[in-house]
C-alpha cells in the first residue's frame, strides 16, 4: 500500500495548539493521504485522515516540528464499541458519510478514532457495522435529493 507520509500541520501559524481549559496541555495535527478500500463495494480512493497528538506543551514541543515537516510513522484507525471518552459517550461516534447516521453492530454504537504512531507494524482496528440498510437508504435519500436540485446551468445569471 502506498500511502504519503505524516504531514505535520499548524492552526493560524502554530504547530502546538494549546488547550482552552489548560495551558500546559495541547495537541499537534497531524495527516496523511491512505488509501482505503470500502469493504461492501470494493471501490478505491485516496482519502486524507488526520489524528490529533495530545500532550503537554513542553513535551510536544521535543518533537521540534515545524509545519509541512513529513515525519515517519502513521496514522492509525481504531473501531471499538466502548466510548473512548467517559465523560462525552456520544463523542467519537462512527458516522456514515454525509447521512449522519451512526455506525452500529447490533444495535451498539461503533466508536472511531485516529491515532498517530511511530510504530508502523500497527494494523488499524475495525468494527464491521450491521445497519447497513438504513445506510444505504439514506445515501439513496441524499442522492435523489441532490439530482433534483437545480444546477448552476439551469439559472440565468
């Protein structure tokens, strides 16, 4: 699989971006191009993902990063069907596309995050979801929805 390598991004000019609730704290992003192949279709695209390192600032700021630096490792993708967070279980949630319908497996919610790695023997972790009707449906929805708006062509300007 070729995928790019890490690419190191910055907010407003900043590779650390410090956390609102607590200034020893913050996070770098970070993204790469995958190449990812959807499980039910088979079909192929390049799709950027990005995972967010958190830290304390003066540890992250160790890493010596600057924006557009390409650094080795990747960026893995965990599914599981507990919440990654406690305190916001609806954070995190696994959402079909542009439907804004939640993933589930019988019911149970799947949860998705992204996570920077050095250690590129790590494979990404998916939950295979059972709602795959109501997905469908709605894309379905969305699709006949956006053929029956009117095109930029279709106005005099």
């Amino acid at each position: 699989m070729s995928d790019s390598k890490v690419l190191v991004t910055a907010k407003d000019g900043h590779v650390i971006v410090i956390s609102k609730n607590n200034s020893d704290y913050g996070h770098i992003r970070v993204q790469q191009n995958r190449m990812v192949i959807d499980d039910s279709t088979g079909f192929a695209k390049l799709k950027p993902i990005s995972a967010l390192i958190p830290g304390a600032v003066k540890d992250l700021k160790g890493f010596g990063w600057k924006e557009g630096d390409e650094v080795d490792g990747k960026i893995r993708i965990v599914e599981q069907l507990e919440p990654f967070n406690n305190k916001d279980e609806d954070r995190d949630h696994k959402v079909a596309g542009k439907t804004g319908i939640v993933c589930v497996q019988d019911d149970q919610p799947i949860f998705r995050k992204h996570f920077f790695t050095f250690n590129m023997n790590l494979e990404d972790k998916l939950e295979e979801h059972t709602n795959q009707e109501e997905i469908s449906a709605a894309h379905a929805a969305l699709k006949l929805e956006n053929s029956n708006m009117p095109q930029s062509e279709d106005f005099n300007l």
